[in-house]
C-alpha cells in the first residue's frame, strides 16, 4: 500500500512539475516574442534626399536585426510634434524618438548646442561621428541634460563641414568684407569679424534667400547645396573650408528605452555603434557626388579652392566665439567642462582612428 502510495504520489509530482515548467517555457517565449512599437519624430520631410534616408535607415536596421521585435513608425516635419518641440515631445514620450537640432533649440539644449561651434569638429566627419556617443557616455554636462528630458543617445546625422556657395567669389578672408552671408549664429559671428553680414536663414529658405538677394553667399555643406537646388543659381563654390558641424541626434526615451529586455537593448547599440561608419560611405556615395558635379559643370560654377592659410585666420577666432557661447549659457562653468570634454575626447579619437571608422558600406 505504502509502495502504492509513492509511486502514484511520484507520478502526480511529475505531472505537476512537468505542467509549470510547461507553462514558465510557454511566458518565456512569450515575452522573447513581445513587440515594441516606437513613434520617431522627425523635422525632416519624407523627399529630403539628405536627413529622411539616414533616418529610415537607423529604423529599418534595427527592425532588422531585432528581428522584427522593435517596430518603428516614422513620422515627419509637423506631424508629430514641430522641429523645436521634439525635446518636450521624447520627455513626455508623445514620441520614443526624435530627431532633434539643437540649433533650433539653444535654450532648451545649451550644452549638446556646444557641437555647433565653428571649427571645434575633428578633421573626418566618421571622427566626429565617434565623439558624440562618448559625450554621452562620459561628460557630465551632456548626460545631465539629456536626463532633464528623460532620454538617452542614440545616434546622430552629420554631414561634412560647412563651406560656401553663392553668388560672389570668396578666395580669402577680404572677400568677406560687405558679404552678406547665411550661416549659424556663432560661426556668424567669426565672418562678421572679417566685414561680413551673417544672416540666421533656414535651410528650407537658403534657394529663395539667394535667389532674391537677401544674401549673397550661403554656408552649408557641398552636398546640401545640391539636395536644397541652391547650386542651379549659384557662380561660385569654395571649398576647404570645414568650418564646422550641425548634427541631428536623435534621442531614445528613457522609459521606452528601460522596457527593452538587454539582448534589444544591445541591438539598438549596434546601430548606433554603426552610424560613423554608415554617415562616412553615405557623404560619399559616388552617384549622389556625380549628380552634383554635374550640376557644377552645366552650370559653370567655379569652384574655388579655400587656402589653409586663409583658414586658419577664420580658425584663429574660434576660442573667442566659443568663450562668448559658454558666457550665454546659464552655467558658465558647466558649459566650460562641456567644453573641455569634448575637445579631449576629439583629440584621443582622432589619435585612435586618425584614417576613421572601420565598419559597414552604405547600401
């Protein structure tokens, strides 16, 4: 009775412990199955030929290599949320991502608009593509205002440095004298110590600005000029000038962030980890380049070479505008350790990577 007894006790044990481990296996797969849906909100308009297709490709490679398990909606210019709304928009989660530009927000974001200052980039637009993850990691001030909106880093565009295209020569520094010029406030503020007008016109406004005569000349990049069509009613194009950056980054709800089991969060950080390499071989897509220089040669542009010694008059200016930006901050020396970080980061990237990112090809 007894031996009876165990073994149907032993059976029932059995069934029981065979049932739970069913269902723990059944909630395991569950969750490794769950879906995450994110809304990114982005400024730029779908047909821009520059922003849109980085974007769309940050998504769908992370919808790729999460296998489907991180789903993300694209919404663009006003649909979600306005270009100088997104940091309240990805705080409140009326957005998981954004893309934001600090340029258009200098009250909100001080210290990430820091990576607009002229002449503070490294050389290589990949370099500089690797300083921007470890300004989030590492520097105080970065991190500390990206926690004010309740986010993380999570990648960046960038396009090469910031050179000149209009409808007046500039061969050195003197041609600056009367030109009135679109350009970025600080990097405004170093041309108009050479005589020239710097007007703040945005980008969406640069072919009617020059086109009209309410400006001249128009910095941005070489690429750029071309996707906004300002090269089709433009004389001249200097280049070597890399006078600095005006990065996107886009930027990942803490909360959306936190729901993420680790293997998705590891994901996402391959793409990020991949962006240096993929905005290098995207900057330079051949086809993109030919559509330009085709441009330049039907209409007849010439394109000057800017002296390095030239250059390095405009360069020579910089640490004047970049004190004058760290006094228009609300913290004068939160804004100088931003500062100082950045600019040792840059030198141990460039010393670490002086020939780039190793990595993917663009596609």
């Amino acid at each position: 009775m007894r031996r009876r007894y165990l073994k149907m006790f032993g059976i029932i044990f059995a069934l029981v412990a065979f049932s739970s481990l069913g269902t723990s296996l059944s909630n395991g797969a569950a969750a490794e199955k769950k879906v995450f849906y994110w809304k990114f909100s982005s400024h730029s308009a779908p047909g821009n030929k520059m922003l849109a297709p980085c974007q769309i490709w940050w998504c769908e490679q992370i919808e790729k290599r999460s296998e489907g398990q991180i789903k993300i909606k694209m919404y663009w210019v006003d649909e979600l949320c306005g270009p100088k709304e997104m940091m309240m928009a990805v705080k409140s989660r009326l957005a998981d991502v954004v893309g934001q530009v600090p340029g258009y927000t200098p009250g909100e974001t001080p210290i990430w608009n820091a990576t607009y200052l002229p002449f503070l980039w490294a050389p290589r637009l990949d370099q500089t593509m690797m300083i921007y993850p470890r300004l989030a990691r590492e520097s105080k001030p970065f991190i500390d205002e990206m926690n004010k909106f309740n986010c993380i880093y999570a990648g960046a565009y960038e396009h090469e440095g910031y050179n000149i295209i209009g409808k007046k020569p500039v061969r050195t520094v003197n041609d600056f004298k009367g030109l009135r010029i679109r350009a970025m406030t600080d990097l405004g503020e170093i041309l108009k110590q050479f005589g020239a007008v710097p007007m703040l016109v945005p980008v969406t406004e640069m072919y009617s600005a020059l086109d009209t005569g309410i400006v001249e000349a128009l910095c941005h990049a070489r690429l750029t000029f071309h996707s906004y069509k300002v090269d089709e009613i433009s004389k001249y194009m200097t280049v070597d000038m890399n006078m600095g950056a005006a990065p996107t980054f886009y930027f990942i709800n803490k909360d959306a962030w936190n729901e993420l089991p680790d293997h998705l969060k590891k994901v996402v950080q391959s793409v990020v980890d991949d962006l240096p390499a993929f905005m290098w071989d995207f900057q330079r897509f051949p086809e993109r380049h030919a559509e330009a220089d085709r441009v330049i040669k039907e209409k007849s542009i010439e394109v000057i070479r800017f002296p390095k010694a030239e250059r390095d008059k405009l360069a020579a200016k910089a640490d004047s505008v970049w004190e004058t930006w760290a006094k228009r901050t609300a913290n004068y020396e939160n804004a100088k350790t931003a500062l100082a970080d950045y600019i040792r980061i840059r030198d141990e990237v460039i010393g670490e990577y002086p020939q780039g990112a190793l990595g993917i090809q663009y596609k």
